[in-house]
C-alpha cells in the first residue's frame, strides 16, 4: 500500500516531492507557509524545501521551488551510478574483512535421540583465510585509497608511496604462486 499525504484545500500543490534529487541536493522535508501567517507574511506564501546537500552531513539548506531544479535525467543516471559503484566497492571490501574472520561453530551432542543436549559443547574452527585472499583485499583497499578524492588532494610526499606497498604485494603474490608451482611439481616429479 502506498502512502499517500493529504494536502489541505486552499494551499497549493508543491511542484516536488520527498526524496527527489535537485541540483542543490536531495528533498528531506517540505514546509508550507499559509496566507494570512506571520510567516507567509514575512516570507511568502508557498512551499519550502528542506534539502541534504550531502548526506554525510547534517547541514541542511532551505530553498523555495524558484530556486530549485531538478538534476536532469543524465545527471541522475550519473549520480547514481556513481553511489552504486561507490556502495559495490564497499560491498567488496566487507565481503573481504568477512572472508578473512576465523570461523567458529559451536554445536551440542546427545547421548541418546530422546535426551535434551549436553551441557558440554564441542568447538570446531574453520581455517583462516588463505594468504592470497588477505593480499587481494589489500590490494583493493590500496586501491580505493590512491583515487579517494580525499587522498588525491593532500600533499603527502612519504618515503613509501600506495604504488610502493601495490608492488610489495605483487612481489608477495608471485612468490606464493612460485612456491605453489614448486609444491606442485615436486608432487608430480618425487
């Protein structure tokens, strides 16, 4: 069921709605001043916008629908695009941090079908993840911080660069692909 909001009669429609993207940010609220308040009075009659230029901020800005436009239809394909790359690479990164935590279970026995479980329990651990994993985790995390806007703007001149810890990986990687060979055709070749 869709929510439906009622305007009361003698007020005019607002031209926009909640959620909708404008140039100056997205619509979180709407206030309406009536003819014949102070605040119409002192202000204007009509609907103000409460917008978010950015959601990670608190700082909210006030507008009324003169002063808005809504983003064209590129521009939101492109906004949202840019959030949904924004979150996959999030997504990413956690499914990383979530294959390297160790995996405990925990499960109960009984000594007989009809008896409720034991008190003790037996603990079985699932293996850490395996090298490779951590190193493409790092990677993309290094990766994500050399084109962070936020990176791209300090002047940070260290003796050891993203690009320097990016190589140590790869010489890390390849070393564990070359031992991996070896093992491999030492099994093959005794």
């Amino acid at each position: 069921m869709e929510t439906t909001i009622s305007i009361t009669k003698g007020w005019q429609y607002p031209r926009f709605t909640f959620g909708q993207r404008t140039e100056r940010g997205q619509i979180i609220g709407l206030k309406y001043y009536a003819e014949g308040t102070y605040l119409a009075e002192e202000y204007g009659t009509g609907w103000r916008y409460i917008l978010l230029p950015d959601k990670n901020r608190e700082d909210e800005e006030h507008c009324i629908e003169d002063e808005l436009e809504l983003l064209t239809p590129q521009e939101l394909r492109t906004q949202i695009q840019a959030e949904i790359d924004s979150y996959s690479r999030l997504l990413e990164l956690l499914k990383s941090e979530l294959r390297a935590i160790p995996i405990t279970v925990a499960t109960a026995k009984s000594t007989a079908e009809n008896e409720k479980p034991s008190e003790k329990k037996q603990q079985f651990s699932i293996s850490e993840p395996n090298l490779h994993s951590l190193i493409d985790a790092a990677q993309f995390i290094l990766k994500e911080i050399a084109k962070h806007p936020d990176f791209l703007t300090l002047e940070y001149q260290p003796d050891l660069t993203v690009g320097d810890a990016q190589t140590a990986l790869d010489y890390l990687q390849s070393g564990l692909e070359d031992i991996q060979k070896f093992d491999i055709t030492s099994n093959i070749f005794p």
